[in-house]
C-alpha cells in the first residue's frame, strides 16, 4: 500500500489498516491499536501526522451540520480529538469503535465488526460474536450492555409507527432496546445474519430447535431480511369493471347506479384546402388567394447588385483577422479565470479544513 512518508514511520506494517479519506488530501489509517490521522500539505498548513491511542475509557461525538468530532478519553494519558467532515463520520467512528473495542478486551482477536448504528442517546455494534449496546450520548462508557451471541436463544422485532423494538433472548431473560423505523431494516438484517452465521443455522427459530411463541412479534429470517405483515396489494375485478370506459364514447354505469348516455362523434371532417386552377390556394370559406400574394426571398441579393448597389461593410480577409484575433484573446482570458478559479477553490477548501481542525 502507497503511503506517505510520515505516516509510514507511525504504522506498523505487520498490522491490517483501514484507509479512509477524508477529503482534501487527509486521510485515516486506522489499525486495532490506533489511528493515525494524516493531514495534507496546503496553502495554510503543512503535512502533519497525529497518532491517536485506542486504550481508551471513553469515546464522545459531537456533530455538527458539516463536520463532527470524535473524542477518545485516554484517561490519564490525556484526550485526542479528531475533526472529520460529516459525511465520512460514519465510516471513521466505525473504524476507530473497532479498534477500540478490540484494544480495552471487549472483542476477541478474531472478532470483526459488521456494522455500527447511532440512533440519538443508543448506539449499537453488530459483531460476528456478540452485540453490543452503549447507552447514553457516549459511544462508548462503563454502562454498556454486551450480548455473547452463544447465550441468545432467540431474536424478534415489534414494529410500532416510529420505532421498532428489537427483543433478544439473552440467557432465558428478554431484553429489549428501540431503534428508528428507518434504520431497523438494515439492523434487522445485520443481526440476523450474525447471529445466524455463529450459530450455523438459516433461521432464529433453529438456534434452540423449536419456534417460541410469536406473541405479536414478527420474527426475523434471514432468507428474507426485510420479512413483514405486509399483505401484497389486491384489486377487485368488479371494481375496475365499474370504473373502466369503453372505447366509442360509451360509459359504464357509474358506482351510485347512474348512467350515463352514450356519446355520438357525429362530426364530420373539417374543412381542408383546395387548389384552384390558376395555381391559387383555396380555403375553406372559398376565399382564393393567388400566387401574386406570396413572395420568394430568393434572388434579392443578387437583383441589387444588377441594379448597381454593393454591399456595405468589410471583406472576408478582415473578419478573419478580426476574429483570430478576438478568439486568441478570448482562449486566453477563459484560462486565467479557470487559474484564478481553482486557486479560490483550493483556498476555500483549505480554510474550511483549518476551522474543522
């Protein structure tokens, strides 16, 4: 992998890296026991490298409309920030959560994170080993609750107009947490998959041998992760009977037993054009209008020049000259505004990245 020279000093090579960029020529490599954050070289700062520890006590968001911040608390060996666009917040909290999680001893070695949800004060990690839920508005703080996915039994969803309710079956207890309708179906599917892949089963109900009472929950199959009580959509024939017209004009009795007369088109052709004989068109109402009345456009240029005129203005070789010219000028104009174009746009950019730091 192609990396810059001061990075390469900070990363250990024997160790897997997540590579996410940032924008503007920084990026992130994240491995299990830190992060490194590489800052490109611009017009306001120079190239920079920060290593920020994954032995961490805590870790905080703080997002905002375009950039967020990932806080991770060392403890006493202090606390590192890390300014990220918000729209790459996602990736990069997943990645450094990861890492964390894997360097305090939460997760095992061979253990891999699926996928990380936020929803408001409740985040979520979906591992291949277990789940995990951190309450409160840290993503990650003592109060967590860790499920090993050897001790669940058995996995539901109660789907409600706002929010959907996730029930786990966790050592004989049933434990439950909500997450937004929105983002419940790409849950669902990653828990199902998960937990079904440990247990080597295709379905929730085979994880104990038996199907447990549905008691108003729908449960979860990962052959169809996004399964519902949704009824496919029917149509009554009588209906679109009652409601279809019928070419010609006819109608069908409509729903409150009315009826309506069926329409006639009597109408005859309107009227077309005809030629008379001496080459004249003919309207409709019979008023003529003979060939005098049309006028050819064609010829007049010359006919002026026969009669002694000539046309006015410059020759042929001049406009040519006369539009070099202006074209040359024009090209060269049109390349200093795209210099002076991207030089702004790299000036934005790289102060928009200084107020983010």
């Amino acid at each position: 992998m192609d990396v810059p020279v001061l990075v390469e000093d900070a990363i250990d090579p024997n160790g897997a890296v997540t590579r996410i960029d940032l924008g503007g020529g920084d990026e992130l490599f994240v491995q299990v026991e830190k992060t490194i954050v590489h800052r490109a070289e611009g017009l306001l700062s120079d190239e920079s490298v920060e290593v920020i520890p994954h032995d961490a006590e805590r870790v905080t968001v703080e997002e905002e409309r375009k950039k967020a911040t990932i806080t991770v608390d060392c403890g006493l060996d202090g606390t590192h920030s890390l300014t990220v666009p918000a729209a790459r917040l996602d990736d990069a909290l997943e990645a450094v959560l990861a890492g964390v999680l894997a360097t305090t001893g939460v997760t095992d070695p061979d253990e891999r994170t699926v996928e990380a949800f936020r929803f408001s004060e409740l985040t979520v990690v979906v591992t291949t080993h277990r789940l995990l839920t951190h309450v409160g508005a840290a993503t990650w703080d003592g109060e967590a609750d860790v499920f090993d996915y050897d001790r669940v039994t058995d996995l539901a969803f109660e789907e409600g107009s706002v929010a959907t309710e996730v029930v786990l079956t966790h050592d004989g207890r049933r434990e439950r947490f909500k997450a937004p309708n929105e983002a419940a179906r790409v849950l669902r599917e990653r828990l199902v998959g998960a937990l079904c892949t440990y247990h080597g089963v295709d379905s929730i109900p085979e994880i104990d041998g038996e199907s447990a009472e549905d008691g108003g929950t729908t449960r979860a199959d990962p052959a169809d992760p996004f399964d519902s009580a949704i009824e496919p959509l029917t149509v009554d024939p009588q209906r679109l009977d009652d409601d279809r017209g019928t070419s010609g004009g006819e109608r069908k009795a409509t729903r409150d037993g009315s009826e309506h007369e069926r329409i006639e088109d009597d109408s005859e052709p309107g009227p077309t054009a005809e030629r008379n004989d001496d080459g004249g068109d003919r309207s409709a109402e019979g008023v003529e209008r003979p060939n005098s009345e049309r006028t050819d456009p064609g010829g007049s240029v010359e006919a002026l020049t026969d009669a002694g005129f000539e046309p006015a203005g410059v020759t042929n070789e001049e406009l040519a000259e006369r539009l070099e010219v202006l074209t040359t000028t024009v090209e060269r104009q049109a390349a200093a505004i795209e210099r002076q174009e991207r030089l702004l746009e790299r000036l934005i950019d790289e102060l928009s990245r200084e107020l983010a730091r």
